[in-house]
C-alpha cells in the first residue's frame, strides 16, 4: 500500500536513506529536512504497515517537480515497490497538473525502464541548483539527470 508519510515515519525514512547514502547509491537526507519536506513523501508498506520503499515528488519550479530519495529495503528489491512509487510520484505530479519531472540519480537504468529520458543536467533550470550548494559533492555532481514529460 502506498500512502502520504506522517510524522511517525520519519526516523524509519531517515534510516532507509542513510543506509544507501553511507553506499554511495543516493544522496542522505537530514532529519530536519525530512520534517521540513514531510508533504512530499510516500511511503509504501506491507500488510504488517512495515515502510518498505519511500519516495518524495517536490516542486521545483512552474510545472516542475522532482523526484528524489526513492529507496527500497534491500529485502523487498524486485517485487515492483520502487516502481510503483515513481507511478504514484507521477500521478501526484499529473494531479497537481505538472507536466514535467525529472530526476538525478546513480539508478538511470531504472528510471530509464519507468519512461524517463536522459537529459543535460545544464538544460534544468538555475532554480533547482539551489538544492545541489549545500551538497557535498557539488560541484562536481557524478549523479545523472532524466526526464519524464506527458506533454505530447
């Protein structure tokens, strides 16, 4: 089942990122930040409301939203969850009417399969840089960018 995050989750959400940001698979998140970015959080869970995938849809700019900190407990990889976040990321973007997401990731393959594209991280606007000064690995971002539009 996948659900909006609530304050109780976070701890969990913090955990499942941090344990692939200490492999290099993602960038870690700040439990601060995950307070303040509640709203944009997924969570999916077991019949057992056990978290096994997270994910969060934030708003970047006019009809721009990104993607970010998609995880998936490594017992639970390969049954479709992280799939069926990125869906429900996408039709939160569609019920907000945002035509255009994208994603910067070490995972391209994946996001490839979901429909995304490869794009130039230059081509994304100034504004969503603002995120990547406080990264440690800035500016010299090893992450890939892709794009999934429904404009036709």
């Amino acid at each position: 089942m996948i659900r909006n995050a609530r304050m109780d989750d976070i701890k969990t959400i913090h955990s499942l990122l941090n344990h692939y940001a200490a492999k290099g698979l993602l960038l870690g998140r700040s439990i601060s930040s995950l307070y303040d970015h509640l709203r944009d959080f997924m969570v999916f869970t077991d019949e057992s409301e056990k978290i096994c995938g997270v994910a969060a849809l934030q708003i970047s700019w006019e009809n721009l939203a990104e993607i970010r900190s998609l995880a998936v407990l490594e017992t639970t990889q390969r049954q479709g969850i992280g799939a069926k976040l990125v869906q429900a990321c996408l039709d939160e973007a569609k019920r907000l009417e945002i035509d255009t997401i994208f994603t910067l990731t070490y995972q391209a393959g994946f996001f490839r399969k979901q429909g995304f594209t490869d794009i130039d991280k230059h081509d994304l606007p100034h504004k969503i840089w603002s995120d990547c000064l406080h990264c440690p690995k800035f500016p010299d971002c090893d992450e890939e960018a892709l794009i999934f539009t429904t404009k036709k």
